[in-house]
C-alpha cells in the first residue's frame, strides 16, 4: 500500500505511528472532557471517579466487542433528572447518616459541588441495574432482528422521555445559572446573569460557527469564556463579586491516597436500593436510539474511508449493532461499580474520528489509558471544582434544551405520524407524568404509599399503554434483516 494511501486516515484495525497515535488520543481525550466532567459537576459525583470510570469503561467497551467497534463511552446527560429526584426522595435522605444528610443538603443548595459518598453509593446500583435495560435490548436484536425492539420501544416513546428527561432540568439550570447561595455579594445582584449568559451565548456561537476540531469543543470553550468572565468582574469588584467555588474538601479527603499533586479517585461501592433502581434503570430506553444512530453513522464514515483505502466491504460496523448495546450495559455497570455514572458512546468522539478519518482502536484504547491517568492529577481536579456555578448553569440551559430537542429530532427522524390516536395517547400521557411529576411533586410522585420517579413512571405507563392500545392492530412485516 503506498503512502499517499496511508495519509488517507486510519481504520479500526490499523495503528498510527506510535507520535502520531499519542496525538490523536490526547484529541479524543479533550474531545469527551467537557460533557464528561459536566456531568459530574451537575450530578455531584466525584469528578475525578467520573473520568477514571469513562476511561475504564471505554476499555472494556473495546474488549467486550471484540474490538470491532471504535467508539468512546463518556458520562450521560439522561440520567440527571433522575440522579437529582432520587437525592430528595425519602427513600434516599431517611437512609442517610445525619452528616451525610447535612453534606446532602449542602448539594442541593448548591453550597458543596459533590454528593456524600453514602448518596453516591445508592444511585450507584441503580445505575449498574440500568445497563440491563442496554443488554436486554443487544440480546433483543441479535435473537430477533433489529426491527424487534421498535416494537417495544418506538420511536414516539423513547423521543417523549428525551424531551421529558431534559425540560424536567429546566429549573435546575436557570437555579444554576443565578444562584443564590447567602443574600450577599454577587448572587444577591445581577452580575451573575452577565456570567450565565456569556457563558450560554459563546457556547451557542461556537457550536454554530466553529468548524473542524475547534467546533468540537463548544462546551469547553464556552465554560473559558464564563469563568474569563467571571475572573474580570471578580478582579475588578473585589472580594463581594467572588462567584469561583471554593474546592469541597470530600473531593480530597475521600481520595484513598495522595502523595503531592497525585491522588487516587475516591472509589466507592454501590449499595443495595429498589428505589434507586426504579428510578434510574428506566433512563437507559432513552439512551438506545442514540447508540443505535451511533453505531449507524460511525458504519457510514467508516466504510467510506475503506472505498477510499481500497479495502471496500470489510468493515460491516452496523451487523454489531447488539455488541453496541450489549457493550453499553456493561460498561454502565462497569462505571457504577467505582462510582462513576450511567454513560453512554459519544457523538462527539464520533465526529472527532470523521473530521480526523482517524478511526483507529487502538487510538482509542490509549485515550481511555490517558483519561484514567490524568484522573489522579490532583491540581486539575481542584481547577474544576473551582468552576463558578453560573458557568456551569449557563452550559445546563444549552444542554438541557438540546436533550429535550433530541426528542423531537428522534420522532421526526423515524417520521411519527401525530395524528395516529395510538401516538397522540403515549406521548401525551408520557409528558404529562414525567413534567407534572417533576413541577407539582418534586420528581417523586406519591403512588399508593410509594414514591414513584416521575420519568420512570412517565416511561413504565407508555410502554404499557403502547402495548395496550396495539392489542388487536395488524402489523407491517418488518424487513428482513441483512445480519
């Protein structure tokens, strides 16, 4: 194969010279860093834990698909609503420690950015239960076709809990965005806005015009722009106009060892809780469609590099598409278990691979390596944790907006007729459930002495009732599928 072939770019079974490799594993590495650890921060999970967890998870990813499959797993957005609904339910705060409770407490003002470890303990079984959800759909289409888990999940139920999942975070990022921890200072005026929204409005700007790598990383450059901002007002209003976080002292403390600018993540097992699982394992429905479009487009890019290499129908990504899946629910279990959340593969490392047509495993095998290392670098934890709070609300107001606006594109992507009563019937009751469960019960509604999730009962009630109301309708035959 010649040279000018080779520059083409690199397909999952080949290695970049060993510079080059580090290179492009570092790109990724920076790639997955701001919605990775924006999780954490929103979530409370101990951010260092967060990234060993995303690295540790994408290895196994590759090792559980056979090393097929180029894809980055990172922290989910989805599960927020039901992470911060489970911190205020009873089921959760009655089983706490009473300086659990009082650090609890302190997160949920916004006073601390990390979750106690007792907390972050019971919404790690959830979690690990949630990557059943992913397995039993990868074992659905390897056993019965793809077309099979449309049935079960069609597209005007799993767009409806995406929207649900991101305008039940509403209040959550405009509280974000304009906080009021103490009546003093900053908070007490509206500068904080001036912080929010420069952070809202550059993220917007460059994920809209920024193009190649740069627009890959609108999220790490709209949170310099926040915390630049923020710095000059701090700098020139003095102390009284200080909105950076001072750095909770749990995020060091807990770490298992530290020796100068080095700490282990603070490692955490998961403890048993129904709750907790009825509450998180149904968000991994709404993770599906995006790992299935995932799997679907990296097929694309992939095999039209391989016509450009010479090398055309080698790569059949799109017949692993129950590896994906399988892959996913592991690797939720895998980032549960020590301590980190429920993620999902990334489309942005999948855009990264397509600007770079670098689609290399073993690229990506050292991203993980690299992610899991820098994880013990003490400094840049601190630097993160130090974020202002209307940074991190300005992003939320963005990002939340996009996960409700993926529900959409989901519904219109598979065309769901809206004028079908079937349709019309799930998709209402799903909505209503899931954003009057959050605005008039807090996320947790009181059901026959028990306190039901609202997006877990908002998704458990579609899928009955989708199933209900197709009793007696006569299906299509499904195509015959390829794999």
């Amino acid at each position: 194969m010649s040279k000018e072939t080779m520059h083409i770019g690199y397909l999952p079974d080949e290695r970049p010279p060993i510079w080059k490799l580090l290179f492009y594993a570092l790109q990724q590495v920076i790639v997955m860093f701001p919605a990775t650890v924006a999780v954490a921060l929103i979530t409370g999970f101990q951010v260092s834990t967060t990234i060993f967890a995303s690295g540790l998870a994408t290895l196994c990813f590759i090792l559980i698909t056979g090393k097929k499959i180029p894809l980055y797993y990172g922290s989910s957005f989805s599960y927020l609503t039901a992470v911060i609904s489970l911190m205020t339910s009873k089921s959760i705060t009655e089983k706490l420690s009473p300086e659990a409770l009082t650090q609890l407490n302190s997160w949920l003002d916004g006073a601390t950015s990390v979750m106690p470890a007792e907390a972050i303990s019971y919404a790690q079984f959830g979690i690990i239960m949630s990557g059943f959800i992913s397995i039993a759909a990868g074992l659905l289409i390897r056993y019965f076709g793809k077309h099979s888990i449309e049935k079960v999940l069609p597209a005007s139920i799993t767009g409806s809990i995406a929207m649900v999942i991101g305008l039940t975070l509403a209040a959550n990022a405009l509280g974000d965005a304009a906080p009021k921890i103490g009546a003093e200072g900053i908070t007490g005026t509206g500068w904080v806005w001036v912080v929010s929204l420069a952070t809202l409005l550059s993220t917007i700007l460059f994920s809209r015009y920024l193009k190649g790598f740069l627009g890959q990383l609108p999220l790490l450059l709209g949170a310099a722009v926040g915390t630049v901002t923020a710095a000059l007002i701090y700098a020139f209003g003095g102390a009284d106009m200080n909105l950076f976080r001072t750095i909770p002292t749990e995020a060091i403390e807990s770490s298992l060892w530290s020796l100068g600018p080095l700490s282990v993540p603070a490692f955490t097992l998961p403890k048993y809780s129904l709750e907790a699982m009825l509450a998180i394992m149904p968000i991994a429905i709404a993770t599906i469609p995006e790992s299935t479009a995932h799997i679907y487009q990296l097929d694309i890019y992939v095999n039209n590099l391989a016509r450009k290499k010479g090398v055309n129908g080698k790569y059949n990504l799109a017949q692993y598409l129950d590896r994906n899946l399988i892959g996913d629910g592991i690797c939720d279990m895998v980032s549960g278990f020590v301590g980190g959340p429920a993620g999902t593969n990334y489309g942005e490392n999948i855009s990264t691979m397509a600007i770079t047509k670098v689609f290399s495993i073993p690229v990506l095998a050292v991203a993980a390596i690299i992610a899991m290392v820098i994880s013990f670098f003490t400094p840049l934890i601190q630097g993160i944790y130090a974020i202002p709070l209307a940074v991190i609300g300005g992003l939320e107001v963005y990002l939340f907006g996009a996960i409700a606006a993926q529900g959409i594109a989901i519904m219109i992507d598979k065309k769901v007729d809206m004028f079908s009563a079937r349709n019309i019937a799930v998709i209402s009751t799903i909505m209503i459930i899931g954003l009057g469960g959050q605005y008039a019960f807090g996320g947790n509604i009181p059901f026959f002495g028990m306190d039901v999730p609202c997006i877990a009962g908002a998704a458990i009630f579609g899928i009955l009732l989708n199933l209900l109301l197709g009793i007696g309708k006569k299906e299509e035959a499904a195509p015959t599928d390829a794999a």
